[in-house]
C-alpha cells in the first residue's frame, strides 16, 4: 500500500502529540520568563534560580526512567493520561507557594510530571509510523517544543502584565486538561483502532519485524544497561540535553541582562529564537528521512544528519565577537534550531535500535541522562553568572557558557559514534 492512501489516521495522532508537546513547554518555560519578577519577589540569586531548576530537572529524571517503564507496562494511552494530569495539577500549584521551598516543590512535582511526554510520544510514533517516517512525525510533534516556546514569551508577559505572575501559573496549567480530553477520546494503539484496514496496519509495519503486542513483557532496566546502544543514547542525551535546558529557562534572562528586554511585554528576540528551532525540528526529521529514501542506509542518515546538524551548533562560541543584537539573535537561533533537529534524529536512533517494548525504557533512561546533566549544569550556569557578575562582567559568564554549548553537540557524537559501532539493531 502507497503512502498516499494509507489513511489520515495516523496524523491526526501526531497532531495530538503536537499539542501535548506545546502544552508540556509552555507550562516548563514559565518560570523563566517570570525570573525577573520572581526574583524581586522572592530575592533569589542566579544560583539560587540554577538550583531550583536543578530539582525540576533532578525530579525530571527520575520521572523519565519511572515514566519510561510504566508506560511500555501500562501502555501508551493510560501513560500519556496520568502524565499529564500531574503535570497540570503541578504547574497551577505554582500559584499557591509562597517560599523558595514551596517553589522547589512545585518545580520538582512538575518535573515528576513532564517526563512522561516522550517516553509516551516516541512510544506512539513508533507504534503508528514505519521506521522510513519515524524521523519526520517525531519531528513534527517535537516541534510542539518549539511553538510552545514561541508562545510562552507572548502569553506570559501578556497575563503578567494583565493580571500577575499567579494567574500566568493557573491559565497555562489549565490547558493540559483541555488536551487530555480529546486525547481520550481519540488515541488507541493499531491493533485495537476500529476500522483500520489490513493494508493500513501492514503499511504500518512494513520495514518492521515487530508489531506492537500489549502483552509484551518490558525488558528489564539491568538488562538494557548492559547493551552500548543504551548507553550511546544515554550520553548523547547527557551531553546536549543540557544545552537546550540553558536556552529554555536562562535566554530571557540573557535578554534582559545583556539588552534590557522588558519582560512584561512580548518578548520578540526569544519569539525568533524559539520559532527557529520549529524549522530546526521539522527540517533535522525531513533530512534524515530524505537520506533514507535517496537508499541511504538508516544508520548512516541518521549519524551524518546529527553530524551536520551538531556542526550548525559551534558558531554560537563566536557570539562575544558580536556586538549587533540581530547578529546575536541569529547565531542562538541557528543553535537552538540545529539542537531540535538532532533532537529529532537522536530520539528516532532508540525506535531504530530497539523493539518496540523497550522503546519508552530507552527513551527513559535517555531522557533521566539529559535531566541528570542538566541537574549539573543548571547550578553550574548560575555559578558562573554570580562569579562574573561580581567581577562587574555579566557577558563575560555567558560566553563562556556558548563556548561550552558549541561543542557540546561534536562530543556528543563522537562518543555515541564509537559507543555504536556497525552493529546498530538490537536483538532481545
């Protein structure tokens, strides 16, 4: 069966995940945009917004890797529902603290929450996408990331100007449960969609051995852990995921540091960035998927996309040459855009490698891998912009910071390069 008449079924799962996706950073990025006046309110440092990022994402962690298994144990739909019911609940309770301690709570039940959106998104693309479109659906619903940061910096300011920085918590938690009502409605897995045609689901599965089975025992985490793909995913993930955290919750700190951006109104140099990396997402899963129908091989469209793609990230170290904001504004957008096609690219790589029931394990522990790194990196980032700052130099911290960014991405595939090897398909 052609692609063409294979039904619409498929996308309109993609759409969901989409919005999911969008919902899920709208909620995770208000707090950066809110640091201004949070930290008037509450008389935080930089370290002390580092450290409360650092839970969230700590907590972030722990949830992915949780996440991850109960989701290839319960399934994708019952995953993606508790999921976000947490999350929501969380992210309106940022209203009601009033301490550093009540929001490092907040923050870390949020975390706990927010970590089951990929595990339980990839796991979905996997189950409705053969592998050749994989890369072009993770894309597209990973692009939600990036209208969600779109968004963000023109809804917020708009609430905080209008009614404060509690209803900015309340009206974006709330919109999670708008999503989980079409989501139960519409979402179920190939072999239980009513009126799916045979052509469909074998069209589904047609460059696949394996079709989705619900009563498929998840593979034990000890067993994954003694596999190198495992670890290649774990490290990539470890060393780039950071870098994205740094360009979500410090940017418009950054902003407003270094260009006085007034963050009770729109915020247009982070509407650019953000909106970037949307092209990023879409075009970091059409090339690999273009390579793939030119009669690449899938291992090598995918290693030589996130290849170009981690290259696209080094311009970014020559950021203190520059004193122009737009020439700025475009080296971070060109960064941030080339992280979400590899974002794109790396999480396809676990649906590549792995069996479907193992797949949302996989992503789990990937997913704890970037949240541990950026448990370490979110401190160290305030640190270094305290220790600075007191020198009398705020630009001086975040050069540093871009440099470590530009070559992150090169390591990054470097390690997953050799971890990998030929032997690309895991067999369990």
């Amino acid at each position: 069966m052609t692609k063409e008449k294979v039904g619409s079924y498929r996308w309109v799962v993609v759409a969901l995940l989409f919005f999911a996706t969008t919902i899920n950073y709208i909620d995770r990025q208000v707090i950066g945009l809110l640091k201004p006046t949070l930290t008037a309110e509450f008389g935080w440092d930089n370290t002390t917004f580092g450290y409360i990022n650092g839970f969230f994402q700590l907590f972030y962690a722990l949830g992915l890797l949780a996440f991850g298994r109960i989701i290839d144990k319960i399934g994708t739909k019952l995953g993606y529902t508790i999921s976000i019911i947490v999350w929501s609940v969380a992210a309106m309770a940022h209203a009601l603290v009033k301490t550093t301690l009540g929001f490092a709570i907040a923050r870390s039940s949020l975390g706990l929450g927010e970590s089951g959106n990929f595990p339980a998104a990839i796991k979905a693309v996997a189950e409705w996408f053969p592998k050749k479109e994989r890369a072009l659906a993770t894309g597209i619903f990973n692009s939600g990331a990036n209208i969600g940061a779109v968004v963000a910096p023109i809804m917020v300011p708009a609430i905080l100007g209008a009614y404060g920085w509690k209803e900015a918590f309340l009206i974006t938690g709330a919109l999670g449960f708008i999503w989980l009502i079409f989501w139960i409605i519409v979402y179920e897995i190939p072999s239980r969609k009513k009126g799916l045609s045979k052509p469909e689901f074998d069209y589904i599965h047609s460059d696949d051995e394996e079709v989705a089975d619900t009563k498929a025992k998840p593979i034990p985490w000890l067993q994954l852990l003694t596999i190198r793909q495992t670890w290649a995913f774990f490290m990539g993930k470890f060393l780039t995921d950071p870098i994205w955290w740094f360009f979500l919750f410090w940017l418009p700190g950054y902003f407003s540091d270094t260009y006085n951006l007034d963050m009770t109104k729109p915020g247009w140099p982070l509407v650019i960035v953000y909106s970037a990396t949307t092209v990023g997402s879409i075009g970091g899963g059409y090339l690999s998927s273009f390579l793939i129908k030119k009669g690449w091989s899938i291992p090598k469209a995918r290693k030589m996309s996130m290849l170009f793609f981690a290259f696209c990230v080094v311009p970014i170290m020559t950021i203190r040459y520059f004193n122009s904001e737009w020439a700025i504004i475009g080296l971070i957008s060109l960064a941030a855009a080339a992280h979400q096609a590899w974002s794109a690219n790396i999480f396809t790589t676990a649906s590549d490698m792995f069996p479907k029931r193992a797949i949302s394990s996989v992503v789990g522990i990937g997913g704890m891998a970037g949240s541990i790194g950026g448990v370490l990196f979110q401190p160290l980032v305030g640190m270094i912009l305290d220790y600075f700052e007191k020198q009398g130099s705020k630009t001086v911290g975040y050069n540093i910071i871009f440099l470590i960014c530009g070559l992150a991405y090169l390591v990054a595939w470097l390690v997953m390069h050799f971890l990998i090897g030929k032997r690309t398909k895991v067999e369990l």
